[in-house]
C-alpha cells in the first residue's frame, strides 16, 4: 500500500463549471490554467443589471455568484474583477479564453514567455521556452517587463499583458485580429537596474511539456513542463518502456500547473487509488482521487523547486503525504487557491478565488508551499541528492 487510501467517490461540484487550479504563471501567449479538461454546461441568464456602489466592494465569492445569476454583465464583471485586489483572478474576453485553451492543447501563437505579477504589481519573467523567439533575443527568468509597444504594464492585469503579448488589444478584444505569426512587438525590460529595449517577432509555437531521460543507469528521469492535454498519457508511457528499477525521477522544477485532471492522473500513474486532495468551493468540500493502481513498487524522487505552483505542488503534496516519493529541492511557490471560471454572454470569462485546496493530510498549500524531505539548493546539488537518495532506497526487487 501506498498510503492511506479513502476509495469514497468522489463528489461533484454544485455549479455546472470548470475547477481551476491557477495561477502560478501565466504563458505569455496562453494560459497554463490548470482547469479541469470537460466543463459542463452553465447556462447564463442573458439580461445585466448596473453595478451598484456597494457591489464594487463584494468579495470574490459573491462576485462569481452575482455572474452566474445573472445579475451583472461582461464590462462591470471585468471592473469587478480588478477592484477585488485577488492577483489570482482574472477576466478574459471570449478571445482570449480560447487562445488559452488552445495552450492547453500544446500550440500557441507567441514569444515564449511565462510571467507572473509580483505583490508589488510588477512583471516578472518566471520562464522562457526554449528555440524560442523571446530566448533568441535574450531574455532570461528574472528579468522585468516593463513596457509593451510603448506603453506600460506594471501595475496592470497579468490577463491584458498576456493579450497584448499575443497581439491581441484588451481594450479592443473582438475587433482585433487572431495573434499572427510574424507580427513584432516591442518589449520594454529591466535585468539588475538596467532598462533596455528589444523587439521580438512571434510565432506559431508547440509545447513539449514531457521530456524524458536515463541519467544514470536503470532511473529513468520525467520532466514535466506544464499540464496540458495528454501528459499523463505521456508519463504512462514513459514508465511502460525503458528501463527504471533503480526508480524514477520526476521533475517537477518550474512547472507553474495546468490542468487540475492531469495532475491526478499522473498520481494515479504512482498510486493505488485513494485521496489526492480535497479543496473547497464556496465553503462546500470536495475531494480529488486516483484511479485504478499504479506504479507503487519503483523508488521514486520527485524534484521541486521555488517555481513548482498550483496543480504541481497538489501532486507533489499528494505524492509525499502517500508516503510515495522523497520529495528533494527547495519550497515551492505556495499557490493553493481554487478559481472557478464563470461564463458570460458574450462568451468572456470570469475566473475568481472561490476556495483552497488541501494536501491529503489536511496540509494547507496556499501561501505555505510544500516543504521538501531533503532540501537543497541549485539544479546540479538537487540531481546529486536524488542519486545519493535512490542508493538509499535501493532497487526494486
């Protein structure tokens, strides 16, 4: 067994909408949403009512609720969603939200970039894609964004930073052209105090969100970028070939989340079935589990660092509260809140914190992190320790 198993079905969410599980970084030309993969249907009422004074100061709760009864439409929900001060929800137009979903299919229009908006409102580059057009012109994690074409985006929402990355104006969404390869833009960027300017040329992108390695005989190691649509089905078969008796090293380092149901399904690649992890939606409980029986015999390390957020740490909390993996690296990110998107009628989406998730002994994620088993510092000291761990462990017999 691999831990406490609770084989109890588990229960459906009250409103007809996709869970997600974000954001730890935003793609700067799509979303890594960690939505669940088939929202069901959730009519909404088409008539709006005026957004009132006192309905500017309603929490993110009520503000979903009042979308989905109807009571405000697309502009006063957008307003809403930037005066509530939660830097975890966002507002998309209905072209937007289908670039994002198109990322979760692995393909994009774009330069690369993942950003995510630190407390003080500034841009942060959290990751650049490889062969990328933003890594062909230099850009590294850490550096600033500071403008776009000319006009600033410190202090603005991360959703309008990626829509104008992507080519796409937020103040003017349906007009707009769909993102065209080929297309420049001009990004404004800070690195340790100095200001400089480059433009950048998009273009049309794939993800390879899975790699996988034998970086020392008979471990076979899993990086897993983000999860999107098929990563699990990736892993599975990653783990059905080669050879792995000495373990498995996933890699989960820099991987900003995805998709809630591939997450668990990658637990149910190393699990015998049993909780993964509950979370709350509008005060109600809910429960995540692993299906049928996975992988429980092979030594597994799973490595984790400062960028593993959202859907990674709820699998990285699972694997470790189960009892199996050895969890290496440093804290994670800490992103632990449940946004749940609302539709409106004019296809835009609202996505607002309704809820937290919890690790499978009740271990809160948000704010918090995972605490690793063995923490170390530095990718090379983080693979030096997994080996040193999976000699410790020994080979499975």
């Amino acid at each position: 067994m691999s831990g406490p198993t609770m084989f109890v079905r588990p229960q459906r969410i009250r409103r007809g909408a996709t869970l997600t599980l974000v954001f730890g970084a935003v793609l700067a030309t799509g979303a890594a949403t960690g939505a669940f993969s088939q929202p069901e249907a959730n009519p909404i009422p088409r008539h709006t009512a005026p957004v009132r004074a006192a309905t500017a100061q309603l929490g993110t709760t009520d503000i979903a609720r009042a979308i989905d009864d109807g009571k405000v439409g697309p502009r006063a929900a957008a307003e809403l969603v930037s005066r509530s001060g939660d830097r975890w929800s966002s507002f998309y137009t209905a072209q937007e939200y289908e670039g994002f979903q198109q990322e979760l299919d692995g393909r994009y229009v774009g330069v690369g970039l993942w950003v995510r908006r630190d407390t003080d409102g500034r841009i942060a580059v959290s990751r650049v894609q490889s062969a990328s057009p933003a890594e062909r012109a230099g850009l590294r994690v850490g550096d600033w964004l500071r403008t776009i074409d000319g006009r600033g985006v410190t202090g603005g929402a991360v959703t309008d930073v990626v829509a104008r990355l992507r080519g796409v104006d937020p103040a003017d969404p349906d007009d707009a052209p769909a993102p065209r390869p080929g297309s420049e833009v001009r990004l404004g960027l800070d690195r340790d105090g100095d200001d400089w300017t480059v433009t950048v040329r998009r273009a049309e992108l794939t993800t390879e969100p899975v790699t996988v390695t034998q970086p020392w005989a008979g471990v076979t190691e899993i990086g897993i970028d983000s999860f999107v649509h098929g990563v699990a089905d990736q892993v599975r078969a990653a783990l059905a070939h080669g050879d792995h008796h000495q373990g498995v090293l996933l890699d989960l380092r820099g991987n900003s989340g995805g998709l809630v149901t591939e997450a668990v399904d990658v637990a149910s690649a190393f699990l015998d079935g049993g909780l993964v992890a509950t979370y709350d939606v509008h005060g109600e409980q809910h429960s995540l589990y692993a299906s049928g029986s996975g992988d429980t015999a092979t030594p597994l390390v799973v490595l984790v660092d400062g960028g593993t957020m959202s859907a990674a740490e709820l699998l990285t909390g699972a694997l470790q509260d189960r009892g199996r993996a050895v969890v290496v690296g440093c804290r994670t990110f800490g992103k632990g809140s449940v946004q749940m998107p609302s539709t409106l009628p004019d296809g835009s989406v609202a996505e607002l914190t309704v809820g937290h998730y919890r690790t499978p002994t009740g271990r809160a994620v948000d704010g918090q992190g995972i605490t690793p088993d063995l923490t170390v510092r530095g990718r090379q000291s983080a693979q030096t320790e997994a080996r040193t761990v999976f000699s410790g462990l020994g080979a499975r017999s």
